[in-house]
C-alpha cells in the first residue's frame, strides 16, 4: 500500500549540508494502523511529509498503492492526494474565511463532487458537529476545531489518512476525545493510518511503532 | 469550469469574511481617482480649449485668398456646426479730405462664434460688449483710425465707393491676434456692404475666411473632412498657430492636468502591489492546504486570477461610477468660478481609466499572486516554508512598461512621461538604497536603548527586505503628497508670475531712428519709465544652405506661411528675459563681426533648421547672410517683445529698420496715446491687454482647476497610504501577541509598535523629501519653463507627515490587533 525505498532528505543550511533522513525504508499495508514516534527533530515530519508527497526526497522512492509517486511531478502528486490521501494536523488548519461546513466541502469542491454539501453535513453529523455547521473557525473551540479537520479528512474516503500530532494542540480530556474519534472513524472505514506523534500512549493505540532517530529508523520498520 | 465555479465560492466567502476589503479598496480607490481625474481634466480641456477657441472666434477656420465655396457652409450646417464669413483687406478710408490705411475686417451675422466684441461709445472708453455684428451701412472703427482721421462718432467716413456711419468704436474683437505686422488701425464693417464699396475684385488681396464651431466630436470629425478635401490654396487655422501665448498657457494647463493623472496612476499602483502583496501573504496557508488536498497548481493558479479578475470588474464598476461622482462634485465646486459651463464629460476617460487599471492590477497584482501557485504544500507541516521570494525588478519590468505605454497613450507627451518615468525608476533605485542602508543604520541603534526601542528597530532591521519595500512604497506615497501640496504652490505662483501683473500690454512699432530720442522724451515727460527699445528689420528668407526657398519642400501651411512671410528681424547683446538657449551657444565678445543668428525652436523645427545653417535674407534688396548659432525656446506668454530670428550685433548694422517697444499701462495713461499718435503719425499702438487677460483667463480658471484636482488625488494619496500601513498590520500582529504572552505589558508592545512605525515613518518622510525636492526642480525647470526655488517647508512637512501618517495610522491600525487577547491571534496564526 504505502512503501518507502532508501528514503534520504538532505537540506543546506549554514553549518553545510544537514542530512534529516538517511536512507529509510518501510512498508505500510493496506488498513494498517502506524505511529511513527521520535524525539523533536529527529524527521518525523520530514518523513511524513514525503510519505505524503508534499516534498521530494533527495534520493530514494516512495510507492503509493503501486504507483512510484517520486517519478510525478508536484501536479501528479496533488492528484494523487486528491485521490487517496487525507490528512489532520496540529494546528487543524482550517481556512479562517471559511465556515465549518465550508471547510468541509473544500476537499470535494476541489476533486469537483456536485454533492459536497450533503456529504459535508453527514460527515459534521458524523463527528457530532450537526449544529455547528454555519460557524467560523474563531467560533469554535480546539477540540471541535480538531473535529472538523477529521471530518475533512474523512469525508472523501481516503486510502491513506496522514496524522501529525493530531492531539498535541488540545488539553489531555479533549485529546482524548478526538483520539477516540479517529481511530472509531478509521475503524469504520478501513483507512490506512499513519501518525506523527510523540504521545507514547497515543501511539500505543496504533498497530505498530515505527521508532526513527537521528534521522534513521530504529525500530518498528 | 472548476477555477471559475472555485473562484466565485472563494471570491464569495473571502468577500463575507472582509478578507478582500484592503484590496478592494485600494482598487476601488486607484480607479476612482483614476476616472474622476480622467473625466475631471477631459472637461477641463475642453473649456480651456474653448476658451482658447477666441484666438480665432471659432474652434475651426478655414483661409483662402479666394471666398471658399458655400458648399462648405451647408456641409457644416449639416453637421450640426454654426458658420460665419470674414473677408479681411487693407484699404483706406476717408474723412472728407483726410485719409489713412485701415486694416477692413467684414463680418457676417453669427461673428464671432466664440468670444465677444467690445465696443464703447468713444475712444479709449470703457468697453461693453456688442450685440451682434454693425449694421448695414455702419462701421465701427478701433481708437487709433478715429484718432488718425480726427473722426468722431457720428460722422460719415468713405470706403472704396461707398459711404458708412460710426456707430461705435471698436474697443476689442477675439480674433485681433497678438502678432504685430502690418498693423494699421482697424475697423468691423457688416459683410453685406462689402459689394456697395467695390473694393473686392478678382485677384484683390483680400483674405477670405469661413468660421466653424460645435460640439468637440463634430469639429473633429469636420476638420478631417476639411483636411482632405479642401481646395490648393486653402489653408486651415487653429489656435497654435493664431496665438502662441495661449498655446503656450494651454500647453502648461495640459500638462498639471497630466501630471496630476499620471500621479494619481502610480499612486495606484503602489496601492495595489502593496495591497496584493498582504492578500498574498495571507493566503499562502490556504493555497498550501488546498494543494495539500491535491489541488494542481493550474486550479491554484486559475482560481486566484479569476477571483481576481472578478473582484477587478466588480471594483472597476464601483470605482468608475465613484469616480464619476467625485469629478460631478469637483465640477459643482468649480461652478462659480469657472466662467460658463464646463462642457459634458466624454466617455474616454472611463475606459482610458478602466485599461489602465486593467494593467496596474495585471502588472502589479499578478506577480505576487503567481507566487501563490509556487508554495510549496508542505507548508502545511512547517509554516516557516515560503515560495521563492519574489523577484522585483524582473516582475515589475514589464509591468512598468506597459504602464508607460497606456500613459503615454493616456496624455500623448513623451516628454512628460519620460520625465516621470525616468523619475520615478531613479526614485526607486535611490529610495531602495537608501531605505537599505537606513535599515542597516537602524539596526545598529538598537543597543542602549529601551525594550520597546530596541524591539521595534529589531523588528524593521529583521524584516531588512519587507522594511526597505515599506520604506519604498509610503516614501514613494510620501513624494507624491509632498510635491502636490508643496511643490505644486510653488509651480503654479511660479505660472501665474510667468505673466507677471505689470506684463506690457501695449506694443508701440514702426518707431523711426530719428524719432528714438524725442520717443523716450514723450514718456519721460509724462512721468513715465523710458521704454526698452528693440530694434527690428523686416526680410525675407531666400535660402538656406545655398538652396533657395522655392527648391525646399515644406511639410504643412504652418511651414510655408513662415517661410512664404516676411519675417522681422532683430539683434541682440544680451538674450531676451524669457529665452532659454536649448543648442548651441549664446555670442560673447569673441565673436565680434561674425554673421551669427539665433533662431527659435519651433520655428527651426517647422522649417528644418538646425545648428549650423547658413540662411540667406533679401533684406529691402540688400542680401544679408548668417550662421545659426544657437536654438531658443521662448516663453511667448510673458509679453515682451520675442523674435523668432535674433543676429548678433553688428550683423545688420547698415539696414534700415525701425524700433519697436512693449509699455504697461494703466487706464489713465491710456489716453495718452490719443497725443502720442498726433506727435509720431507712424507710430502703430497695439492693444495688448485683450490677449493678455484672455491668457490670464486660460491661466486662472486651469490653475483653478488644477487645485481641485491636485486636492482629490491629494485625499487618495492619503487613502492609498492608510491602506498600504493596513496592509502591513498581520506581519505585526502576530508578534504582539508572541510578545505579550512572554509578559509584555499593551503599553511596552503599542511603543515597540510606536518606534517601528515612527521610525519607519520619519526614514520615509525624510527621503520622499529628498526626491521630492529633486523632483520639484526637474519638473519645473524641465517640463514647466519655470525657475525653482528650494522650499524647506517640504522637509519640514515630509518628516511630519511621515512621522503623523505612517507612525499615526500604522498605530491606530495595529492597536485594534493588540487589544485583542494574544490568544485570538495566536490560534488564528
């Protein structure tokens, strides 16, 4: 399903050449559940972010569901998103101009379903947002934010569902609550997890651990 | 199909949450100003040109030696046009046995088609004005013929075979003209009697002339008409050609109107590259999130150009009619003080105004927002991820080109877009640098000083590159300001004094040599000033270069009526007041006994001269030779006495030729020149102050005009400003609240907020006074013929208005995001 090939990231900076990924290889079946933990900058998000083809690794490949991803440019790659990925964040990301329902039709609006707004609603319903639908973001609060970006996440029935620190915003009852629903939500769905966290206990949830240090994995793959 | 559904949601939803508002604003703003001057200066110009349109009583004349035929009145009545005949000859008239020369001008009814004849009761008496044309049978002669015949109102006077009554004295008609050849004394006679007085015979040297007026559109379309198929021999007239000095007037006119419209873009402009700089930065997440969602970077890119270009139709609508409001408001203001009414706007400025921010936004928006299409989506991940930064001279190149294209479109003088264009790159190079090393200069300051102090000079030394366009854009907004509420003072007293209130408005000629002495006597006698005399030779051009006139080809009437004339000749020591050597080289001692000539620049360009030609004259039969030493520019509407062809002492020494003068004076002495034409017959007076307060007239109600206009784009320089400082309040606001969630009291993060912005503003003020200053010289010495004077009022109001704007309003603009709780602002990042 999701297969990463002698992954290496290299950035410059000031000091020379800065190696974040060295040579990662891992291979993530289909409705599988997976944490990936490590300490603070030790390229969890990097390893994240090429897994979800958001950034071009320096060399090595990544495959998605048979498809060598790294081989498309940026436009085939937001495709590839478009039809198979979705993500959460940590800081939710919702678009602030946006209604919570909007924010919701945003990714079917971009893969252009004429029924965004039913399936917008039902997915709110679905996380227990129905009566918030017509509120803006600064409305809401840090858990039901949260809730609308799993909604979003959810609502075009991704393959993959990327998480990045998706409880590390919200106080430790809220985070719990919004775990809850993810992982209920992936359950149901059969989606493949991937999350970024360094909440042992939330990642203790998870199918497997992929432990990465220093750029390199150290356990788990 | 998806960009444009996509860009009318995201249009819809930014335009409910106020995300649109800075931008819109600015746009509705820049094309407000934009038509509002457009449609302001377009019915400006038209009066003015109307008013001017009295050189000739007409907006269009056509001239012949032969009448033109009638046809051309009932083409003109069809083309809804009013017409009018003029026959003008040299004849003389008598008074029992006394007689004298008159220059003849016969009217038909409808004379003149613009402006009014004076007439007054008896000689040199205050005028009113006439109604109508004289009657058949009468005459109304000037002062002068009365006075050289010693007729009086009232007596019968012969002309050619028939006998007219004075009826009146004519004190002023509008087409008398400011040229002084073959000045006799003159005299209006109704056209109808012409045929009693058998004067006009088959190659009689008469000149013949149809008057045309209308609406602006139908004289254009009929003078093209004209152009082409008048007869050989027929020659049109405009006012150029009948008045230089209100050519000159109109021109300057023109040009303030033009500057204050090319201003009024570039305010625009920044406006709106600032204004798409804020919206694109707040929309890098958005763009980041959606391309994360799988968004191609075509729909990214497709999406934001139309959601663009829908807000530019939507603000291009609302700016339009804003604009045509504004200038309805400005034409109300000027009701009273400008003589008539202003003619209707046409509809050119609204679409010369809707292409030119058509290309501002293209230029000035689009930029920015391509780089939208270039951020990279795992943004989304690390917010610290930017698209490449903006290259700025490379993607205003273009930009900047095109504008300059549509302004030189916009108001068709090379030379004033040249000047502020070149103007406006060196301005921007200089505030640039300026602004870098003032950057780099503030961030050395920040030790020893207080928290706050040291925060906010941080802050602009961190932000180095967004600081030094900051200090680019409100300096450039600064200059502006500046030059249009200091500088323009001091270019228009500087245009009024160009026709100063002592300026001559007699002109005496024909003064013989032997007279010169007892000339001088009769003023001094009087009480008055002795009078400046030139001297002046009447020739003719026979060659140039060795070639005769006959053999060159001349492009245009202007052309071969310069060259076909004769022409009066003068020398010169020194350069006349008001002349300015543009090539070539004034004579000093060394060139004593050269044959040198100075000639005029227009009248070189009409006949092709240039620096270097041998011209050739046939002075009263002598032949007479000299090298063009030099071009001159003159400055025709100050009054004095101006050549078009000035020698070098000594150069027509022997020639025989007679003085001439220019006096101021006043109602009282006036009536002097009754004796002063008994003591010197030959002498001819010309009445100057007609043209002279006709060109006083130009002059006020376009200098009037031109405050109107200077004042709105004054109100939308300030806008702009505001809504440039608006533009830059998100960068701040999120490290307020950063600030005050490490402890910060409002009032240490509002004075960090204070020092940023003051000393933001004070760099700014101080450079836009710099460039305004050199601005302010080039554009008066340059475009407007005009001397300048170095004003410290602008320094004085450049810091203060930098300090008081951008330190006043980018406070009060942040102060709002302050009050908040920092938590607001942190969770919306």
């Amino acid at each position: 399903m999701l297969e990463a090939r002698k992954l290496r990231k290299e950035v410059s900076s000031p000091e020379g050449l800065l190696t974040i990924l060295d040579e990662v290889s891992l291979a993530i079946h289909a409705g599988e559940t997976v944490a990936i933990v490590g300490a603070s900058g030790a390229g969890k998000s990097t390893l994240l972010a090429l897994l979800a083809g958001l950034d071009e690794p320096s060399s090595g490949e990544v495959w998605v569901d048979g498809e060598n991803i790294t081989a498309l440019d940026e436009d085939g790659r937001a495709a590839v998103r478009a039809r198979r990925v979705g993500f959460v964040f940590q800081s939710f990301h919702l678009v602030p101009s946006l209604t919570a329902l909007e924010n919701v039709m945003l990714p079917l609006e971009l893969a252009g379903r004429r029924d965004a707004r039913e399936a917008a609603s039902q997915a709110l319903e679905e996380v227990g947002l129905g009566a918030r639908v017509g509120h803006y973001p600064r409305q809401l609060s840090g858990g039901e934010q949260q809730r609308v970006a799993i909604a979003r996440a959810f609502v075009t029935r991704p393959a993959v569902l990327f998480a990045d620190e998706p409880t590390g915003n919200l106080d430790t009852a809220t985070g719990a609550r919004i775990a809850d629903l993810l992982f209920q939500l992936n359950a149901a769905a059969g989606t493949t997890l991937v999350l970024v966290t360094h909440d042992r206990g939330l990642a203790a949830r998870c199918g497997r651990i992929i432990e990465i240090d220093g750029g390199r994995l150290t356990g788990g793959a | 199909m998806r960009a444009l559904r996509f860009a009318l949601l995201a249009l819809a939803r930014d335009w409910r949450s106020g995300e649109l508002a800075v931008l819109a604003l600015a746009l509705v703003i820049a094309i407000a100003a934009l038509t509002g001057v457009g449609f302001f200066t377009d019915r400006v110009g038209q009066a003015v040109e109307r008013q001017a349109a009295e050189v000739i009583a007409a907006d269009l004349k056509l001239q012949a030696s032969r009448a033109p035929s009638d046809d051309w009145l009932a083409a003109a009545a069809e083309a809804g046009l009013a017409t009018a005949r003029t026959l003008s000859f040299p004849s003389v008239v008598f008074l029992g046995e006394d007689s004298t020369l008159a220059a003849v001008r016969a009217v038909s009814e409808g004379y003149p088609l613009r402006g009014e004849v004076k007439v007054s009761a008896e000689p040199f008496a205050p005028p009113v004005i006439a109604d109508g044309i004289p009657g058949r049978g009468e005459i109304w002669p000037d002062s002068r013929l009365l006075a050289r015949l010693g007729a009086a109102v009232g007596d019968e006077v012969s002309l050619g075979a028939a006998t007219l009554s004075i009826t009146r004295v004519l004190d002023y008609r509008p087409d008398q003209g400011a040229a002084f050849v073959d000045l006799a004394p003159s005299l209006l006679m109704n056209l109808g009697d012409i045929p009693a007085t058998q004067l006009i015979q088959p190659g009689s040297r008469a000149t013949h002339a149809v008057l045309f007026a209308g609406a602006p559109a139908d004289v254009r379309a009929f003078k093209a008409r004209l152009q082409d198929e008048k007869l050989p021999g027929e020659r049109l007239v405009d006012v150029a050609e009948a008045s230089p000095q209100i050519q000159s007037s109109m021109e300057r006119a023109g040009r303030f109107l033009n500057l204050s419209a090319l201003i009024t873009v570039l305010l625009a402009a920044v406006a709106v590259a600032m204004s798409a700089r804020r919206y694109v930065r707040r929309h890098l997440d958005n763009v980041a999130l959606m391309k994360c969602m799988g968004a191609s970077q075509r729909l990214v890119l497709a999406a934001t150009t139309t959601e663009l270009a829908l807000l530019a139709v939507m603000a291009a609508a609302a700016g339009a009619v804003l604009g045509f409001l504004a200038q309805e408001v400005l034409a109300w203001l000027l009701t009273d003080l400008i003589r008539g009414d202003l003619p209707p706007p046409t509809w050119q400025p609204a679409l010369l105004g809707l292409a030119t921010a058509a290309t501002i936004l293209v230029g000035f928006a689009l930029p920015p927002l391509l780089q939208l299409r270039k951020v990279p989506p795992a943004r989304v991940l690390r917010r610290n991820l930017e698209p490449p930064p903006l290259r700025y001279a490379t993607a205003y190149l273009v930009a900047v080109a095109a504008l300059l294209g549509l302004l030189f479109f916009l108001v068709r003088d090379a030379r004033l877009v040249g000047w502020v264009a070149g103007g406006t790159v060196l301005a921007l190079a200089v505030l640039g640098l300026a602004g870098w090393l003032m950057v780099l200069g503030a961030g050395r300051l920040r030790g020893g000083v207080g928290v706050s102090w040291r925060y906010g000079v941080a802050n602009l030394a961190r932000r180095g590159r967004e600081s030094v366009v900051q200090v680019v854009a409100f300096g450039l907004g600064l200059m502006v300001l500046l030059l249009l509420s200091v500088v323009r003072g001091d270019l228009l007293d500087e245009w009024q004094a160009s026709v100063p209130a002592d300026a001559p408005n007699h002109f005496l000629i024909n003064i013989r040599n032997d007279e010169v002495d007892a000339f001088g006597a009769f003023f001094t006698e009087r009480g008055m000033a002795e009078p400046e005399l030139f001297p002046m030779i009447r020739a003719r051009m026979t060659a140039v270069n060795g070639t005769p006139m006959e053999e060159r080809t001349l492009e245009g009437d202007r052309a071969r009526n310069f060259s076909e004339r004769e022409q009066n000749l003068s020398w010169a020591a020194q350069p006349q007041m008001g002349n300015r050597i543009v090539e070539g080289r004034w004579w000093d001692e060394a060139d004593r006994g050269r044959h040198l000539v100075s000639v005029e620049v227009d009248y070189a360009e009409e006949l092709g001269l240039k620096l270097g030609d041998v011209l050739s004259f046939d002075v009263a039969g002598e032949p007479l030779e000299a090298e063009i030493a030099s071009l001159r520019e003159v400055q025709w509407d100050n009054f004095r006495p101006n050549f078009f062809l000035v020698f070098s002492p000594g150069t027509l020494d022997g020639m025989i030729g007679t003085w001439l003068t220019a006096v101021n004076l006043d109602e009282a002495q006036r009536r002097e020149l009754v004796a002063l034409v008994r003591q010197f017959p030959s002498v001819s007076i010309f009445d100057l102050e007609a043209i002279l307060t006709q060109v006083r007239q130009v002059g006020d109600q376009a200098s009037l005009a031109v405050q109107y206009v200077f004042l709105f784009t004054l109100v939308a320089g300030v806008v702009v400003l505001l809504a440039a400082i608006q533009s830059t309040r998100d960068e701040r606001a999120w490290e307020s609240a950063m600030l005050r969630t490490l402890g910060a009291s409002r009032r240490i993060v509002m004075a960090g907020v204070a020092a940023e912005f003051g000393v933001l503003g004070v760099l700014s003020g101080l450079l836009a006074a710099i460039v305004a200053t050199v601005a302010g010289w080039a554009l008066a010495t340059q475009l407007f013929n005009l001397e300048y004077v170095v004003d410290l009022r602008v320094w004085l109001v450049g810091l203060l208005a930098g300090l008081l704007l951008v330190g006043g309003a980018g406070l009060l603009a942040t102060r709002g995001v302050i009050r908040q709780s920092p938590v607001a602002t942190l969770r919306r990042g």
